[in-house]
C-alpha cells in the first residue's frame, strides 16, 4: 500500500514492483514454511527496501513476482514481517478511505475496510504470532493479504465508481 512518508535504508537493492495487469498479481501466493526456507531473510529484507524506495508502508511478495505468502509493512516507524499472515477477526466497525498501491500507480481508490482485525501468521523464524490492528495497520494488513489472493483494490472499488477508476488508471499508464 501507499503512502507519503518516512523512508528507512536496508542493505538490499531494490527490487522490480509489477504493476496491473501484470499476472503474477493475480492468483493465489502458495503457503511458506518459515522455519525452513532460508531465502525468506534476504526476501524480507530486499522487500522492505523497495517499500522504502517507493515511499509505500507495505508490499506484498507477489508484487515483486515472488509466489509466496509474505508481507512487509511500516506503520508508526517499525518494519515488521509475517509469512502466512491470515485475518482471523474483522471488527464490525468499517471505514471508507482512498488507498494507493505499487502495483497500481497513479490514482487511488476510496475501500471500505474493517477499522479493527485481528491477524496471526508467522515471523520468518517460524514462530507464531497474533496480532491486533486498528486504523492504518489494520488497513494495510487487510490491503496486503489481498495481494496474496490475488486481489487488488480494483477488484475493491465501489461499482458506481469502478469504470472511472478504470479509464483513469489506464490513462495514468497509457495502456
Ligand atoms: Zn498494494
């Protein structure tokens, strides 16, 4: 997801961001076995370099061509990690608010999203972990693990608004 902001160095370089309507966007990322895939550390590390790079707060492993369920996100200055991370609660309480995304560049899109989830998933060591979210890390949590089934905020406009969203996104890119 994206946002102005801070930006952090890592010693990665950054990666390629796809964008729509690249495939690899689309589709289901496959399960990840933190505790034995010894590639989620260089992953990780070169994802959250090219989040900073492109002042988002959060990027997921396809958006970078990697089928694997992995996200990287900075809310309130904190990288933080999760392989698998599933939403196991949506608060009642909903707000409506534009969300940017790499991997959809130059226009933003108004989504409603749960303002309070609850997720768990798992740290790159391969120890589980729940985590409560509300507001903005709730929001690019729920935004992350839609990359990871292949849902993009398109697929989330409103449909009185989605043919605009469409014309000015393919206007934007000049596709
Ligand atoms: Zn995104």
């Amino acid at each position: 997801m994206l946002c102005r902001g801070h930006r952090m160095r890592t010693e990665s370089e950054p990666m390629e961001v796809l964008h729509h309507p690249s495939p690899a966007l689309k589709g289901r990322a496959r399960e990840v076995d933190a505790a034995s895939d010894v590639s989620l550390r260089d992953l990780v590390r070169a994802m959250a370099e090219t989040m900073y790079d492109q002042n988002g707060v959060g990027l997921a492993a396809p958006q970078v061509g990697v089928d694997k369920r992995v996200i990287v996100f900075d809310v309130e200055d904190r990288l933080a990690a999760l392989c698998n991370p599933v939403i196991t609660e949506f608060g009642e309480e909903t707000a409506v608010e534009d969300e940017g995304c790499l991997s959809v560049p130059g226009i933003t899109v108004p989504v409603e999203r749960s303002t309070h989830v609850v997720c768990s998933g798992h740290t790159i060591e391969g120890r589980e972990i729940t985590i409560e979210a509300e507001d903005l890390l709730a929001r690019v949590l729920q935004h992350e693990i839609d990359h990871l089934d292949g849902t993009l905020i398109l697929d989330r406009c409103p449909p009185d608004v989605r043919k605009s969203v469409i014309r000015a996104y393919n206007e934007a890119n000049n596709l």
